[in-house]
C-alpha cells in the first residue's frame, strides 16, 4: 500500500494486534493517533475480507480504540475508507511536474496510475466505486470528494504535460476531454477486467492524446 510517511511509521512502531485500546480523543496528539489507526484498520480489513466484510465493529476492535470513538469521527465505514482513500492516493497519484519529454513523463504517469490500482490503497478505490453503482450516498460523497478533487489535480498535472509538448495553452474544455481520453481505458481495464492494463496499451494511450492535443 502507499501510506504517507506517518501512517507508515505508526502501523510499524505499534501493530493492530498489539494496541492498547484509547477511548479518549482528548489532545490533538491522541486525535491523529486514532485517526491514524482507524484508517490503517479500515484498508487493511478491505483487503484481507472485501469490502462488505469491513464493519465498524472489525475497524474498531483492529485499531484497538472503543466502537464510540470511531463513531464520533465517522458516520460509516464509507466515509472512513473516503479518508482511507483521500490520504493514501494524495501522494500517489501525485503528477511529478518534471521538465522532461512530454511522452516519456506520460507514460510513466499512466504507469504510476495503472500500479496504484493494484495496490491495496487502489483496491479501496475500486471497492467505494462498485458500492456506489448502488448506493446513491455513496456515488454522490465519491464524486464531490475525492474524484472531483483528484480529477482537478489531474487535469492541472495533463495541462502542464499538454502546453510543454504543444507549445501553447491548451483550453480547458479539450483537456478535459484529453483527461478522459487519458483515463478511460485505466478505469475500464481495473473495474471490468479486473487486472493491470498492457504496457502497450498505455503506451498507445499516451500518444493518442498528444496527438489529439496537437490539433485541438
């Protein structure tokens, strides 16, 4: 998984099973730590038991905090894994902003992109996007949250890509539309195919958007 350096030192230095259970959120030092553990707590249970397997009685007892305090932060798993999510993916679906050929920093993004799908921080993403076919909650929180803001990161990382290999600004409209163009086929391939996509595939991606983006 792609945890942030503190969530990462935190799950080390203090395993699930060996937590003493905190009941207070007093301080805010206390406050992160229960955080910190919840959300461990919530994407390791997903992937070891799916996610109708994750409840919040099984966050609770994994992070070793009592079920009240999850419930004061959270309303339902949903919104821990939208946290889950929100943390892991900030970093690593991160455009890295180079200086270098627009193909090659395209397809290493593409790349960057499809290996997060396979990460357990990515299956937490596929998880909330199959729940949200059915559940209109969910489907409304998913897209105001965290994929109306990862898509306005990605559209500004595309845009810088675009204007460095065009010379010129490329109109908002049509990199959006590039975005989508860009973006399909990952989704398509994860959520109905269920595996990473080829190199070839992403390959042929990345060029047929700098095409588009040549003439739009």
């Amino acid at each position: 998984m792609t945890i942030p350096a503190d969530r990462n030192a935190d799950r080390n230095a203090e395993p699930a099973e060996g937590r003493t259970a905190v009941v207070s959120r007093t301080g805010p030092k206390r406050s992160e730590s229960i955080r910190l553990a919840v959300l461990n707590a919530a994407d390791d249970l997903l992937v070891e038991r799916g996610f109708n397997g994750v409840t919040i009685e099984g966050i609770a007892a994994r992070a070793g905090v009592a079920k009240q305090t999850v419930y004061r932060w959270w309303k339902s798993k949903v919104d821990i894994l939208l946290d889950t999510l929100a943390d892991d993916a900030r970093e690593a679906l991160a455009w890295p902003g180079g200086e270098g050929e627009a193909e090659e920093e395209l397809k290493a993004q593409l790349r960057r992109i499809a290996g997060f799908f396979e990460e357990p921080s990515g299956q937490v993403l596929r998880a909330l996007l199959g729940h949200a076919q059915t559940d209109q909650a969910t489907a409304l929180a998913l897209r105001e949250g965290f994929l109306r803001e990862q898509r306005e990161r990605d559209l500004l990382g595309l845009r810088a890509v675009l204007e460095r290999h065009t010379g010129r600004p490329v109109p908002e409209p049509a990199a959006d539309t590039l975005l989508s163009v860009l973006l399909g086929p990952l989704y398509y391939q994860a959520l109905v195919h269920g595996g990473p996509p080829a190199p070839e595939l992403l390959d042929a991606t990345a060029r047929h958007v700098l095409d588009l983006a040549a003439h739009a």
